[in-house]
C-alpha cells in the first residue's frame, strides 16, 4: 500500500514540476514579446522622426522619400526622385535644365511638353541656354522681299519674342527671361552684318555656334516629331538645317548649320523659305 501512495506522490511531483516549467517559459516569452513590440514602436517612431529631419535638412537635392504605411511601419520609397531644380550644382555647361512647354510629340490631344535646354555658358547670375532640339520650321522673313531684310526686321525675330515667348512660358517663367542685347552678326566671307538687337528670345550667330559649341556633332540638331511632321514634303524634308543670326552670301540670304553641325556662309538659305529654329536666351539665376 504505501509503494503504490509513494509512487502516486512522486508522479504528481512530477506534473507540478512540468507545470511550473511550462509557466516561467510561457511568462518568459510573453514578457519577450512585449518587449519586442516596445522596441519595434519605438524603432519605427525614431525612423520616421530622422526622415522627417533628413527632408528638412536636405529639400534641394534628390532625397529618398520615407513613406508611414497602414500598419504603422515606416518604409524606403523605391525610386529615387531626380530633381532638376536649376540650382547651383546643375548649372554647368553642358548640362539640361528645362523651362516651358512646347507642341513636340506631334500629338497635340495630350499637350505641349517640357523643353529642354542645353547651356551653353554660366556668368555670374545668368546662363546662356538653347534648345536641345529644333522647336518650329519657319521662314526667316515672311512677306515682302524687297527690303527689310535683316534679323532686326525678320519676321522669324518678332516670332520669338511674341507668339513664342508669350506661350512657351507661363509668367513666372517670362520673369526668369532676361532681355538682352544681342550682338551684330557678321559674316566673314561677305563682310555683310546684321545690327545688334534688344531681345528676350533670339538665334544664335555664326560667331556664337561655332564658339559655344566645340565639334560639329554638338552643333547638329535633330527636329521633333512635330517638326518632322512640318518638314515632310517641304524642300528640306530630311535636312535638319537650323537658321543662324548671320547673313549668307546675299542679301536674301541667312546662314545656317547643315545636318551634320557645319556652317555654311556662302549658300545660305533664301529669307522667305523655311528652316528649323532653335530658340536660345540668357536666364537669370538669382
């Protein structure tokens, strides 16, 4: 009898045993658990307060924006967004910078696009920028041949600066324009010249394309679709020549680049036929 009592009492020792053993491990890993969580909040507070203080010290550059999700967790956007911002650092020549929207894709249902420009020179507070592709296919002088034929009475100049000018950009963007005083133009082979100009939108000169531009290939300019679609059966069509502010070999004549980045002086293009225009002006900076 009490080898059967002893050994009934040592298996509920036993059982208490395992008992308790299953308590402390249950606390144990409730208690780390919570403690878990606490740090997990805690961490994912923390990281959104550093995003918070990573996009204040740095709004002018690129920044990886940090998102809080549904569940109260912060992530790491997958794309970082690239900025032109046309601030200091990408005010190198060379670079792209965009300002105003211009009818490219040749699609007008979904609207005018941004323009890109390439600088061509920085001075202290402005830039020197022309597009980075021919915008328009217009005669440099529309009408009467007989006289008037320069760039200060070109049609192609009052273009610019009105019709261009005043719908390219919106009003804060006119504002970064500089007016400017654009210099004669003359051409070497001739010795004819046009007369200096007070624009805010102009062409570049033979002197200027040639200078701002290194080899022929940074001065060749390819058209948009917009401007292919103008070009399709006219003289031109597949010779993206683009008018320079210079005389050609006559008086009824302009120069311009060639397909291929040259100059041409001496067989320039009549003033009442059409070319690729590629715009070009100085921006303020500050």
């Amino acid at each position: 009898m009490c080898q059967k009592d002893c050994k009934s009492q040592k298996r509920n020792t036993k059982n208490n045993y395992r008992l308790r053993i299953f308590a402390i491990v249950s606390i144990i890993v409730l208690a780390f658990g919570i403690t878990s969580c606490n740090r997990k909040e805690l961490s994912t507070e923390d990281d959104y307060a550093d995003s918070l203080r990573y996009q204040d010290q740095d709004t002018s550059n690129s920044a990886i924006n940090r998102i809080v999700d549904e569940n109260n967790s912060v992530s790491q956007a997958s794309i970082e967004e690239s900025l032109q911002d046309n601030t200091s650092n990408s005010l190198i020549k060379g670079n792209v910078i965009t300002l105003g929207t211009y009818e490219q894709d040749n699609n007008p249902s979904n609207g005018p696009k941004p323009i890109e420009w390439i600088i061509l020179s920085v001075e202290d507070n402005r830039i020197l920028v022309a597009s980075k592709y021919c915008l328009d296919y217009l005669p440099f002088k529309d009408g009467d041949m007989s006289r008037d034929l320069s760039w200060e009475h070109s049609t192609l100049r009052n273009w610019l600066n009105n019709d261009f000018f005043l719908n390219a950009f919106t009003v804060q963007e006119q504002e970064k324009i500089r007016t400017t005083t654009v210099s004669r133009s003359k051409n070497i082979q001739t010795n004819m010249e046009y007369k200096e100009t007070i624009d805010k939108i102009f062409i570049l000169s033979y002197e200027e394309a040639t200078s701002l531009f290194v080899v022929a290939d940074e001065r060749a300019c390819e058209p948009t679709a917009y401007v292919k679609a103008l070009t399709e059966n006219s003289k031109y069509a597949s010779k993206n020549y683009w008018w320079l502010r210079t005389p050609g070999f006559g008086a009824t004549q302009a120069a311009y680049i060639d397909s291929d980045g040259f100059l041409e002086l001496i067989n320039g293009i009549r003033l009442d036929e059409r070319a690729l225009v590629r715009p070009a002006f100085w921006m303020q900076t500050d």
